[in-house]
C-alpha cells in the first residue's frame, strides 16, 4: 500500500502536469472530455483549470484514504468530482407546469405566468438554463406534454376572442377551425424557437449548453397532441441551416392503451415520432409497461417513468411519492468491473473483491451525501427558492437540505461488464449462453447490494448502468499500463458501456434486443440499449416499429436507434455521404457534419468526441 505522503506526492505532480496539458491543448481527450463543451475556447480552458483544480482539492480534502486509494488503483471512479466541493447535485425532473403556473424568480427579476405557447415555451428555456447552474448534470421535463397543454388552450382562447370580435359574420364552426388552425401555427413556431434555445443558449460561463431533455407522448388531449405533434415536426425539421438539434434530448413514452397500436389515440403520433427519430435520431423511446416501469403507473401523468436523455432514472422513494417528478441522482460512482475480473481466479473471488469496491463506493457516496446535505438552501437560490426539488417549499434560505435530498437517489455504476467476462470465462455475453448467465449473475448481485444499503443507510440506492462517455477510454488506458494488450479484454481504447454486447460484435437486432433486456430491471438506476441500423432508415419505418416494439415485448424501460445522419455544410444535403456528397460532390471532410450518438445523447461534430468514443464509434457494426 502506498504511503500517505508518496499519494499526496504523486497527487500534486499529476495535477501541475494536467494544468501544463490545459495551456498547451495537448491532451484531446482531456480537452474533451465532455464532448458537450468546447474545452478549446477561453470559456472552456477556464473551465477545465476549475475542474481539475477542485478534482485536486476533492482528492486531497474530501476522499477517505480507501477511497483515493480505489481510484489510484483504478477501481472506481466518482463522476463529476470537479463538483463535489460546490455540493451541487446531478440532475433533476423539473415540474415545469407547477413553476409556470406561479410563475417564478430567476434572481434577476420576476417572470409572471405565461399567457400563450409562445411565452410559456420561452419561459421553458429560461428555467432550464436557470437550473443548469444549479446542479452538475442534466435538466429534463418530464411531463412535458401535459405541462403545456394548459398554454395552447390560453392561445386558442385568445384566438376565439379576437376571430369572434372581428370576424362576426362567420359562423361559430368556422371561426373554431380557424381559431385552430392558428394555435398549431403559434404551436409550431413555439416549438420550433425552444429548439433553437436549447442549441445556441449558454451556460456555466458560456462554455456549454445546458443539458437539457423532454419526455411526452401520452397525453391525449386536442391541446397535448398540438403539442407532440409540433415538437416532433420542428425537431424533423432542424435547425436554421437544416442541422440536426443536438439538444433537447426527447423521448417519447409508449404505453398500451395511449400511443401502441393503430387504434389507439396516439398511434399517429408514435408513426410520427419514427419518421423522426429516422430523420435525425431523436426521440429516443421508454416503456412505460416494462415490468419495472408499470407498478409505479397509477393513470395519473406524474406516475409515468420519465428518464434523463443519457439514461438516469429516478422512480423508487422510501421517504414519498414513489415518481420522478422534482428529484434526481444525487452523485454515482462506477466500478472497473474489467480491473477486478483480471485480478482474481475465479468468479467467488471476482464477488469477494467486487462486494469490497461496492462498499467502498457506497462509503464514498455516503460521504459526499452528507456534504450536499449540509449546504444551505440559499447557496442553490433557483433550485430551492423556486422550488423545483421536492419538498424544497418548507426550507428557509438558511435551513440545510437533508430533508429534500434524502427524495435522491445515490447509485453506484459499473463499466465493462462484457470484457470481465472474457477476462474469466474467455467469451463475452454475446457469444456464450454461459457467460450471459453469469453477467446476470453479477449484475443482479450489484442490485441486491445496493437494495441492501437502501434498508440499512435509509437512503435511495440505486444501480445505474454507467454512462461512459469520458471513463471508457480512461479505465482503459490504465489497465493497459499494467496489463498490456489481452485479446478482448484490453485490446481496445475502451471498455463496452455498462451491460452492452460489445458494438464490435456482429450479432442480430433481435438477439441483441433479447439479450440486454434482461438487464434493464436491475439498473433501477438507469440504463439504455442501442441497436445500430445501416443506411437509411427514414425509407424502412416498418422496421423501426418492428424494432421498437421488440424492444417493448424484451422488457426495456428504455431504448434508441442508431443510424448514420450526415450534412454537408457546402450545400446543406441531410443524409447518408460516404466519400463526398450526392449533391455538390465536395469530398473535404472537415466540410461534412457527421451526427453519432455517444451515451443516450449525440452531438453533431466528431471531432469534439474524445479518443476512445471515437474508436468505439468506429468499430460499431451494423446489426441485422
């Protein structure tokens, strides 16, 4: 075991080396790390020497000796520890019909109640970029259908009134269809400008946009259908050159009954939400009949399961209402499954080490539980004076937050599951019947354990199967230090996300479907499945349905479909370029926009993609 003072050491000469990599923009990857932030601007070098500066002083200050010790070892990972000293959380389910009904304070003025769509998808944009610098992660609606509907009703009314006043020889029909017809025209240009907002506004010192998603779908009504309808037609629509959006992150939620089959209210709209997603790869789908999704389902719209665009779910709550609506993940903290399975013999000792970093982990998230819990309510002013977390109405400015924090969840996550089990059987769950009974197997002990720290510590512990955009590449690259190259294990430039089947297997949509699946119900956390589609999709939408609906019989709660989405930014042609564009015929790369998704969100310029996305990106095949 290293010594206190050769850690401290080592600490401080990484941190001056990463400081030195800030100035010069060496390092690609640690520049983008987040591929949402453009860490070669002023903005973005001034936030990278914050983040690693308070990563230095988290390490030094905040961490217990098992912890620090875990992550030089290259064990666990807490993400966004540049956050920790500032206590903020990581994302929360906004209740954005309650705040508009009241209206609401951004600190620098008040914003009274919106009295048409415009105004009300305006004030939408402001809250989100209001509460992005209130906590580290992602902001999401998720009820955002139903929230605005309300607005678009205010619209027509006013559009009745004023056809009525000034139209008095027509009759009450005619001015009722018109009165429509132009409430989906202010709906679509409302739809359309919040679009725009979530893409060109900014945030923590203008070094990114917020992180933003939606989640709609079920609401029935002639307002809430406006409103679906025009957010998926705006979103097909792009932006102002013809860009694919980035964000918000949408998903659309599908239920029996609501939007499944053809005779179903809002089957219209699901059709719609394929030729969509098939254009420009949102909305994602959840299910809110998985078997882990439905028993929370009471018919109300705040009982359906919203998720986080990346992946986070937050339903299960020992001390309320069990939904997602104004709570979030508090912190997570992933587990190198790959590491413990090249340093153990067999699977008994694999548990052994594995139920030690699990403890540590849970330590560790208990400790910065307490530290968040300690903050006041008036160092987050939006957050709780708006009350957008739950129960933060009976806080005073200089009460602590344990009494809404305890309404989070703390989850621990895990990378890599598919090179462990190469590691100890020789095959990964793609290839084996005996390795995928054994990947269940360890991902359903991880549940347990953290069911169990949910009774003993009386906190929500969840199992999150890890987003792995920055950590795929670092986990990586250090075991490779220590272990060379081992044929399926370490390779690559990355580990595969949490429970996937590795993108480099050739395999069949299905068996993909069928297989991952299974996992969803344990990573109560979060978690998401991809199937990757070649060429075109938006000429085969029955075989998006298909794939969707496969993966609503498998049990996910929650899915999306990759498929190339290219631009050139010379003549403004959207779809698939190989060497050089059908339509202009320019073949400059950096001339061509390439949109991927990476983690349950995409972003549009590879090129901001740090070293190992863009090699897993790369060896993705196409299933079948």
């Amino acid at each position: 075991m290293p010594s206190t003072t050769v850690t401290a050491k080592r600490l401080e000469s990484n941190f001056l080396n990463t400081l030195t990599e800030i100035v010069s923009s060496s390092n690609q990857d640690l520049m983008q790390e987040n591929a949402n932030m453009d860490g070669q601007s002023p903005m973005g070098q001034m936030s990278k020497f914050a983040s690693e500066s308070a990563k230095y002083y988290a390490k030094h200050t905040m961490m217990s000796e098992a912890t620090k010790q875990a992550m030089e070892e290259n064990y666990i990972h807490p993400h966004d520890l540049d956050f920790m000293p500032t206590g903020t959380t990581t994302c929360c389910q906004i209740p954005l019909g309650k705040l508009l009904k009241g209206g609401f304070n951004t600190g620098h003025g008040y914003m009274r109640e919106p009295s048409d769509i415009g105004s009300a998808m305006a004030l939408a944009s402001i809250v989100f970029q209001s509460n992005q610098n209130m906590q580290h992660g992602g902001q999401s609606y998720p009820m955002f259908d139903y929230d605005l509907a309300p607005y678009i009703h205010k619209t027509y009314l006013k559009h009745i009134k004023r056809l009525e006043t000034y139209g008095t020889d027509w009759t009450k029909d005619r001015i009722e269809q018109q009165a429509w017809k132009e409430t989906d025209n202010d709906t679509f240009q409302a739809c359309e400008a919040f679009i725009h907002n979530c893409n060109s506004m900014h945030s923590r010192g203008g070094a990114q946009v917020p992180f933003v998603s939606i989640n709609y779908g079920t609401d029935t009504s002639k307002e809430g259908r406006l409103l679906i309808k025009n957010i998926l037609l705006a979103t097909k629509a792009g932006l102002g050159n013809g860009e694919t959006p980035i964000f918000p992150i949408q998903v659309f939620k599908i239920k029996q009954g609501m939007n499944y089959n053809i005779d179903e209210p809002n089957y219209d709209l699901y059709i719609l939400a394929l030729e969509t997603t098939a254009k420009r790869l949102f909305p994602n789908f959840s299910f809110i009949d998985a078997s882990f999704n439905s028993p929370y389902y009471t018919g109300t719209p705040e009982s359906e399961v919203a998720y986080m665009g990346c992946r986070t779910r937050v339903m299960g709550n020992i001390h309320g209402d069990e939904n997602s609506i104004s709570r979030g993940n508090l912190s997570f903290t992933s587990i190198n499954l790959v590491k413990i399975a090249l340093t153990t013999n067999d699977y008994q000792s694999f548990l052994s080490k594995l139920d030690n970093y699990i403890d540590i982990s849970i330590k560790q998230l208990l400790e910065r539980y307490h530290f968040q819990a300690n903050k006041l309510a008036k160092n987050f002013s939006f957050l709780y004076s708006q009350h957008v977390w739950k129960d933060s109405e009976k806080l005073k400015p200089d009460h602590s937050l344990q009494e809404v924090l305890k309404h989070g969840t703390l989850s621990v996550g895990f990378i890599g599951l598919a090179e462990a089990l190469v590691a100890l059987t020789g095959q990964h769950h793609g290839e084996s019947e005996t390795a995928y009974q054994l990947g269940i197997k360890i991902v359903e002990h991880m549940r347990i354990r953290m069911d169990e720290a949910t009774a003993k510590y009386n906190l929500n512990f969840s199992l999150i199967a890890t987003p792995a955009e920055g950590l795929s590449g670092k986990f990586t690259r250090e075991d490779q230090k220590t272990f060379g190259s081992i044929k399926g294990v370490t390779n690559r430039g990355f580990y595969t996300n949490s429970f996937h089947i590795p993108v480099y297997y050739k395999t069949k949509a299905i068996d993909k479907i069928r297989k991952e699946g299974a996992f969803h119900t344990f990573c109560n956390g979060g978690h998401i499945s991809y199937i990757e589609c070649d060429g075109d999709v938006s000429k085969n939408i029955e075989a998006l349905d298909v794939l969707v609906k496969a993966m609503a019989r498998h049990d996910f709660g929650y899915g999306s479909i990759n498929h190339p989405v290219d631009r050139c930014t010379c003549c403004g042609y959207t779809g698939i370029i190989d060497n050089a564009c059908p339509s202009c015929y320019n073949q400059a790369e950096e001339k061509i926009e390439r949109i991927r998704r990476i983690t349950g969100y995409l972003v549009g310029d590879m090129s901001k993609w740090n070293s190992a996305k863009k090699e897993e990106e790369q060896e993705r095949v196409k299933h079948q």
